[in-house]
C-alpha cells in the first residue's frame, strides 16, 4: 500500500495542469446553458456515471435550473486500472427511465464503449430519448461499438493519461481541482 501512495504522490507531483477550475467552470457553464435550451421543458432524468463523474455532475445540476430528477448508474471497464477490460455492472438506476428523456453524464469519453454500453441499457428500458453529456472528450481512437460524439461536451484533450475533477489513478486524484496530464512509466 505504501508503494501505491508512493506513487500516486510522485503522479501528483509531477503532473502537468491543463484545465485549472476556472476554465472547467467556464466548460460546465457552456454546457448548462446548451442542456437548457434543448431539455428545459423534457423533465429529463440525469443519470451519473459512477465514480468519475460525480464532480462533473454535482458541478452540473446547480446550474440547471428546471425541473430534472438525478439518480447513477455504475458501470465500469477500469476498476482502478489505466486499461479498460471488461464492462462489469455495479448499479443500475432506481428512478424508472421508461418513456422519459435520459442524459446520461460521463466525466471522459474515452474508447466509447462504456457510454455506448449505458446507452444501450437506457434504451433498453424504454427510454424516450437517450442524450449524452461529457466534461470531456479525448483525442482517442474509438473502439468499434464506442460512442463517437457526446451530444454535450465540456472539453477537449489530447489523447494523455489524466487525471484530476473525477478522473482517477488506481482510485486516487479524482479530488485534484483541475485535470492534469501525467507520464506513466
């Protein structure tokens, strides 16, 4: 254990700041005001994607300032890793999603497919219409099934490991206030 947080603080330490909290405020205020205008009048549910996007979202809905309902879903590739595996299902929501607009909030789209994947349960369980909002989008290949575009993004980043506003290292820096860029060795 002692090793791991070794590490984490020398990945801390050494990383290269690319948003700081002011620029990731001005991205989530951009992307309040576009859900507003498309959603204001749906009565749409925002489900969050557990763990990462749980900063982004709680930083979201305080600016959305009409009627929504909030619930997660958790679904993960990663679990602590910097490689995404298999799709493991760890909660799904409890908030009925039948017949009712969706946008489902990810801190990273990534490879897409674990977007692609909660989409394809929302609809699955009757969603009206299923919407994708995202603090930001990384220059990476998409996986074939992934997601390519969100409907709503925040910000744009080169394909890096980073970390930082919910985005973690083995569970950890998800705390940091800004995204930062690391080298992995």
């Amino acid at each position: 254990m002692q090793q791991l947080l070794n590490e984490v603080k020398d990945m801390q330490k050494n990383a290269k700041c690319l948003f700081s909290a002011e620029k990731i405020e001005a991205a989530i205020n951009q992307v309040a005001k576009e859900m507003t205008e498309k959603l204001a009048d749906e009565n749409p549910v925002l489900l969050c994607v557990m763990n990462g996007a749980v900063i982004f979202m709680g930083q979201l809905v305080t600016k959305l300032l009409f009627p929504l309902q909030i619930d997660y879903i958790h679904a993960t590739r990663y679990r602590g890793e910097m490689l995404g595996k298999d799709l493991h299902w760890l909660a799904t929501p409890h908030i009925p999603i039948k017949g009712r607009t969706v946008v489902v909030i990810e801190d990273i789209l990534d490879t897409g497919l674990t977007l692609s994947a909660v989409i394809d349960y929302c609809q699955q369980e009757g969603a009206k219409q299923v919407l994708s909002a995202v603090l930001i989008d990384k220059d990476h290949p998409r996986d074939k099934g992934g997601v390519n575009k969100a409907d709503f993004t925040g910000l744009y980043v080169e394909d890096k490991f980073i970390i930082g506003y919910g985005l973690d290292y083995q569970e950890y820096l998800r705390n940091l206030p800004g995204i930062y860029a690391v080298e992995k060795s």
